[in-house]
C-alpha cells in the first residue's frame, strides 16, 4: 500500500519549510531511513529522510515552500495506483498567502484589475477619493508592522500596494515616491534575505523589545588558564579543552544554583528548567546559529569540548540537525578571539538571560597593595527584567566570577 510522505514538523513554531532540492528522482527505490530532500527551515537547511521503503512513485511538490502536514510524495510499490490530494493550502497560511498574492499579480497583468484587490479609504487629498488599493498580504504586513498605506506609494496594477512595496517602506523607514527610479549604481550588489538571515532579524527584533539590563564583571583569568593547559596536556585524541569549554562547565554549575536564570519567559509563565542546556552562538557564512549542548552540568570538561567540536564542524558544513538547536535554556556568545575586549550580547529570547565573554589580556591590577599584572577578562550578562532581578543576576554573575577564579569550586 502506497504511503504519502507529508511535511514533518522539526521543531516547536514550525509552521512550514521550503524544499530546497530532492535527492531521489521518480522511479528511485528508497529505503526508510534514507536522505530523500534538503528542507530550509527557519533555522537550517538539512536533509529529510524517508518514512518508508518502496519505489518513489510520486514527488507531489518539487520545491517551494510547503506547509507542515501536507503531502509532498508518495512511497509504494513499483506500478501501483498514486492518488495525491491536491487540495490548496489552508486559507491564512503564510505559504498560501504568498500564493494567492504571486496569482493575483498574473490575473492583474492579464486581465486588468483583480477582484482581489481591496479598496481602503484613507484621509488623504490625492483626488481618489481617499481610497487605496491594497492586496490583503499587503494590509496584513502593514497592519504586522504599523506601516500606515497611505504613506506607501504602490508598484501593482493601477497603482495598487503590494506586498513588496510595504516591505519596501518598512525598510527604508518611509514612503517611496510613486515611479521613482530605484537607485543602481554599477557597484551595489543585492543579496536577498535568506530563511535564516529572515529569523535572525525577526527574532532578535523581538528581542530588542524586551525590557533588558545589562551586568558586567571582571575576572582574574590565571587560574582557569592553568587548569585549561593541564586539560590539552591530558586530552589525547579527544578535541582540545578551549576557555568556552570551561567557562560552559562553570555557567552550567552557576545556573543549577541560580535556578532563575535557567530560564524561559513564556508570557505568562516562567518556565524554570532542571538541566544547563546551554547554547553556544556560532559564526558560519550566512549568519548566527546557537547549537545546545545538553545537561552541560552532569559532563566534564573533556565531554563538553567533544561535543562543542562536533556541533560546531556540522555547523560550518551546514550539516546541524533541528534538534541540535532544540532545548537550549541559556547561551553564551564569545568574541574574545577577534580581540573583543567587552559587548553587549542580544538576548536569545525565550531564553531569561546570554553571557557576552570577552577577550582575556594581560592587564596591570593592584594586588596586595602591589601593582601586577594578571590576565584579565570582561564578562557581561544581558538579563530579561521580565524574568529575573539584578541582584539575581549580580549572584549569578559572582558565582560565575568565583567558580573561574577557583575551579574547582565548580567541578
């Protein structure tokens, strides 16, 4: 009997993916299992596998962006019937908004104006009677966004607002004058949003909107640099032990002390969570990923590296799984290799709370009433006010402080 293969849905908020490519053709045989499209994700782009063995009959939708649930193949046995449910996407789905609106436009170029397009009256004296035209997505978006339409100059059919040119106003902070010329100079080059870079501004635009604070500290780094050269002496063939790896194992001994701090916001409840899941913010080509290393307080120092150095690879070869980037409860972003001596780090929302760490430099300090020097590094803590307090945080902040100075405090 024949089995449809439908859209997964990969990870919490997922409500559709794009098909990027497939791996098999019809007529392939499969086995369940096995890789069988690439799917873009809001987060990633990797490889889907099969639900089922059999011959590929049927690739329903060969690319594009697809909504969770729907039929996109059918696996079954060489020969047999295919009956594939067509049927249109739901009504309200940003794929099929977009749909509808791409059709529009065809309608609208061949036949004249679209029934489709809506009249709005606004208060303005441009002779039309105060009345726009609008496509829906468009008024969706401008209402998303706060963009008022009479100030958007309209690229459609007869002048109607489209869904690019509310974009187009939302990013240029204003209005675009009506058949003005876009500017083009020879070196500009136009790099269109990716999916990823696409929920990178969305949600660290929602970030920006939370009421944050920020901590910072300084900490005396010479004994946490001993003890990371005793652990590359002793590592073997396993990954070398870096400055993250342990400040990782000190922050997950501090968040199960500080409980409130590993934690997510979730509107109308804190969710506080019993395990360090913390997210490690990494640099690839196309923008930021945070892979989650998993109860970071029941591994060592030897574990944590292993599996930093495995998600960071798959990372940069673009090979992270969903749930590689699933469960994180705390995140820590470190520039201190580029020689960043101190920032502020966005928050990663849900997530209350993301520690900035800086570079670690040689610096002279007053000790004993001497001066020395003493390598030296710059720890900033963004919290979510809605979650946490300052002097949580401050208590976080100086556990995490007295665990580096002292290790063994934390192991």
């Amino acid at each position: 009997m024949a089995t449809e293969i439908k859209l997964p849905r990969l990870g919490q908020g997922m409500e559709s993916g794009t098909i990027v490519k497939w791996l098999k053709s019809e007529g392939d045989q499969v086995e369940k299992g096995e890789p069988l499209y690439e799917l873009d994700t809001d987060k990633v782009t990797q490889e889907v596998e099969a639900d089922a063995s059999g011959v590929l009959l049927k690739i329903a939708i060969s690319e594009g962006e697809v909504e969770v649930g729907k039929t996109i193949a059918v696996i079954g046995e060489q020969g047999e019937a295919v009956e594939v449910d067509e049927a249109p996407q739901e009504e309200g789905s940003p794929a099929r908004a977009r749909e509808q609106e791409r059709e529009r436009g065809r309608q609208a170029s061949t036949n004249g104006p679209s029934e489709a397009v809506t009249e709005i009256k606004a208060p303005d004296s441009s002779g039309n009677g105060g009345r726009i035209k609008a496509s829906p997505l468009a008024r969706r978006i401008a209402r998303e966004r706060g963009i008022d339409l009479s100030a958007v100059a309209g690229t459609g059919p007869e002048g109607r607002v489209v869904a690019e040119d509310v974009e187009r106003a939302a990013a240029t902070g204003g209005p675009v004058p009506a058949g003005a010329p876009a500017p083009a100079p020879q070196d500009v080059e136009i790099e269109q949003l990716s999916s990823m870079r696409k929920t990178i501004a969305r949600r660290l635009t929602d970030a920006w909107q939370a009421p944050v604070f920020q901590l910072g500290i300084t900490v005396d780094m010479g004994r946490a640099l001993e003890l990371r050269q005793r652990l590359v002496d002793l590592h073997g063939d396993g990954a070398k032990p870096t400055v993250s790896d342990l400040l990782t194992k000190v922050c997950a001994a501090a968040l199960m002390r500080h409980r409130a701090v590993n934690a997510l916001y979730k509107g109308d409840a804190i969710e506080l969570h019993p395990t360090a899941n913390i997210g490690i913010a990494v640099a690839i080509p196309n923008g930021l990923v945070v892979p989650v290393i998993q109860q970071c307080e029941r591994k060592t120092i030897a574990e944590i590296a292993a599996a930093r150095a495995e998600l960071v690879e798959r990372a940069r070869a673009g090979k992270l799984q969903q749930g590689d980037l699933d469960g994180g409860t705390f995140t820590i972003s470190n520039l201190g290799m580029f020689g960043i001596e101190r920032f502020i780090a966005v928050l990663n929302p849900p997530q209350a709370a993301i520690l900035a760490v800086g570079a670690t430099e040689e610096k002279p300090v007053v000790v004993d009433g001497e001066v020395v020097v003493r390598p030296r590094m710059e720890l900033t803590l963004t919290c979510d006010h809605r979650a946490l307090d300052g002097a949580t945080g401050a208590q976080f902040l100086g556990d995490v402080k007295a665990f580096l100075e002292e290790p063994g405090l934390a192991l």
